[in-house]
C-alpha cells in the first residue's frame, strides 16, 4: 500500500517521514514522480510469529507500507499547491496522510502566519477538491464536445458517460469529496479512470508539541460533512524522529520516562487500516509464514488474486480454518478432526485472521 504525505509546507513531513521510516525499514529512492522519496515498512503482525513457531517457515513475509515524501520540490513555495506533475504523483498513490500542524515552535516560519491545524486541515482538503474540479471540468467539456461529433450508435453510452461526470461534478463543487458520495457501481466504473483524489482515503496527523493534549479533528470546529470519515492520529513528529533512530531498549526507556504513549508507527499504521478498512489473512507452510492485507469481507476467489493472478482463474476452493483455531489445534490436521476446517467457495468474505489455503487449477 502506497501511501502518500501531504500537507503544507514546514508542517513536520519530512520529519514524520524519518519517524515513520528510520529504523523501520529501508528508505529507497526512485519513487512514483522524481521528487519522491519512498520509505518501505513492514506492517507487523504477531500472529505470523505464533504460526512460525508451529511450521518453522523459512521465512516470514508481512504486508508493507511504502510511505512517500516529497524530497524537496514544495519547499520553496507558500501553499500546498497541486500541479499537474503533483497531481500525477498523487494519483498513483493508495491514500493520503496529511500532516496538520500543531506544534508552536516560533522559529519555524508558517506558511499562514500563525498556527491553526484546522484552517490548514480545511486548506489542503480544499485543495485536493480544486484539483478534482480542474479534472472533472475538461472531463465534461471533452465529452460534450464528443457528443456532437459522436454517431447515434455510440450515443447512448457518451451520455451515460456524461451523466455520471456531472453528477460527481456536482458533488465536489457542493463540498462532497468523492469517498463519501453515493454513487451506483457502474458510474463508480464510469469515473475511475479519472483516478480523482478525494477518492482515496485520508487519515489526518496531527504534529503537536511534545508537552500538548494530543489534538483531535472534533474540537477544531469544522463541519461535520468536512470531517467526515477521516482517520485521526496525533503524534509529536520531532520526538518520534528523534526516537526512532534509538535501538527497541533504548526507545523503549525513553517512551516510559517521557510519558509517551503509543508509538507513532504503530499508531499510524492502525489508523490506516481501520480507516480503510484494512484486515489480514494468512497462509502457512514450511517455505513461508504469511499475512496478506485486504479490504475486509473481500470475496475469497479475489483474496486468492493478491496472492497471483493466476489463483483468481484458476481458484477452486478455499479452506479455511480460523487463526485461534488453528493454535488451538496445534495444527491443520487435528483441526480438520475438529471440524474446524471450512471449505469455502469463490465467494465467501474472508475474515480478519482467517488462515486459508487455496486450492486452485493453473
Ligand atoms: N517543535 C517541533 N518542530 C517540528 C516538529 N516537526 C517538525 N518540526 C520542525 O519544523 C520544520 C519543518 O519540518 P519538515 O519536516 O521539514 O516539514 P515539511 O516541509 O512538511 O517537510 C523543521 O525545522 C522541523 O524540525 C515537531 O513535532 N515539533
Ligand atoms: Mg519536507
């Protein structure tokens, strides 16, 4: 999952960058656009440790999160702006987290002036919708001018093209972003390859002061609609930066002697999957233990496809045995005895923590 920081200038992305990617994984240059960097973190899962001490994998294989920062390039200016070249960049990525800042510090210079995390919240939310906007109206003038040059035949489907650029037009224009307008699965189609950005999700970090309440998106008094399904974290990014280039002992001391609550890492990368409404599932064997993210409830025979696409063609059946389960029995065998083993057809929604072996034809 790819997972993009924004926000104004000088509101703590790079250094949340460092926190979330120092000592967590390696930092890779070449991203999606020139001016991105990409830091790449495990998504750790305890369960996957549990099940390695029963089949003795060769290795273990966690989901990860490629987090990017821009290296740079916004600095100079005064504003989150996005360009066509930003844009692009943007568009390829799975969600936003946009960084708000909370923290005082007088001599870091403010874009506004002043400090004031929900009128910067507010600003670059708004941003992506002008963005949005920009797309959708040369979307619609190029349509309504294929129109006119179009056959009967082709009719038809321009207009039920059409239909479904304005109403999401519209929507955006009155303030909806995308992720919370209602729209039927085939105009959902009809609107994808615009790839909008108030489509993906977005999951808000506060950057406070080391000493400050952490702050939460209900107190900034915005509109509800404005706010609406937005993850939350508050972290102080100068601390976790600083914290995360410490070894685990060391970190460790420092959290409990600073009164630090739960690491910003962590709580990063809990916020996204709830938010997206993230689950794992996972497999077993001697060569590897694995967890594999999805949407939760996604149907079995798609689960099968992030493994290979070939296991989407080919899928046959899916067996399924719970994770506590599957501990409890000490093994699938004994589980099968039990009669918690589950064969499970193309469709079933898979579940948090299902460990599932796919049977397939390819
Ligand atoms: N006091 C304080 N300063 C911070 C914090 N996070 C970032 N800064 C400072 O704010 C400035 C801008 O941070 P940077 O991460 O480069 O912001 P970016 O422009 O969004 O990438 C730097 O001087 C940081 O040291 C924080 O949590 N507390
Ligand atoms: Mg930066």
């Amino acid at each position: 999952m790819d997972l993009a920081l924004i926000g104004l200038p000088q509101s703590g992305k790079t250094t949340l960058f460092n926190a979330l990617t120092a000592g967590h994984g390696a930092a890779a240059t070449g991203g999606p656009g020139r001016s991105t960097r990409v830091g790449v973190v495990k998504v750790p899962d305890p369960r996957a440790l549990v099940l390695a001490e029963m089949y003795f994998p060769r290795k273990i294989v966690y989901p990860e999160i490629r987090y990017w920062d821009w290296a740079g390039q916004d600095e100079g200016g005064n504003a989150f702006d996005i360009g066509g070249r930003v844009r692009n960049t943007l568009q390829a990525a799975d969600a936003f987290l946009l960084v708000a800042r909370a923290f005082s510090n007088p001599s870091v210079h403010h874009p506004y002036g002043s400090v004031d995390p929900g009128r910067d919240l507010r600003a670059v939310l708004g941003e992506l919708m002008l963005a949005d906007m920009e797309v959708l109206e040369r979307a619609v003038e190029r349509q309504q001018d294929g129109f006119k040059k179009s056959k009967p035949v082709e009719r038809p489907q321009l207009e039920r093209q059409l239909e479904a650029t304005i109403k999401v037009k519209e929507g955006v224009e009155a303030g909806e972003p995308l992720r919370c307008q209602t729209l039927t699965e085939s105009e959902a189609a009809l609107v994808r390859d615009y790839q909008l950005l108030t489509a993906k999700p977005v999951i808000v970090a506060f950057n406070g002061d080391e000493s400050a309440l952490p702050t939460r998106l209900e107190q900034l008094g915005l509109y509800p609609e404005e706010i609406k399904g937005l993850g939350e974290v508050s972290v102080c990014a100068g601390v976790e930066a600083d914290l995360a280039e410490m070894d685990t002992e060391e970190e460790e001391e420092f959290r409990r002697e600073m009164g630090l609550g739960e690491p910003a890492t962590s709580q990063v990368i809990r916020t996204c999957y709830d938010t997206l409404g993230l689950v794992s599932f996972l497999t077993v064997g001697d060569d590897e233990v694995r967890a594999w993210s999805i949407p939760e409830g996604l149907p079995a025979q798609q689960a099968a496809a992030t493994i290979h696409t070939d296991f989407y063609r080919g899928f046959v059946r899916a067996e399924v045995i719970p994770y506590n389960d599957l501990v409890r029995c000490g093994g699938i065998p004994q589980g099968r005895k039990e009669g918690v083993v589950r064969s499970e057809g193309k469709t079933y929604p898979v579940q948090d923590g299902d460990v599932i072996n796919f049977l397939v034809n390819v």
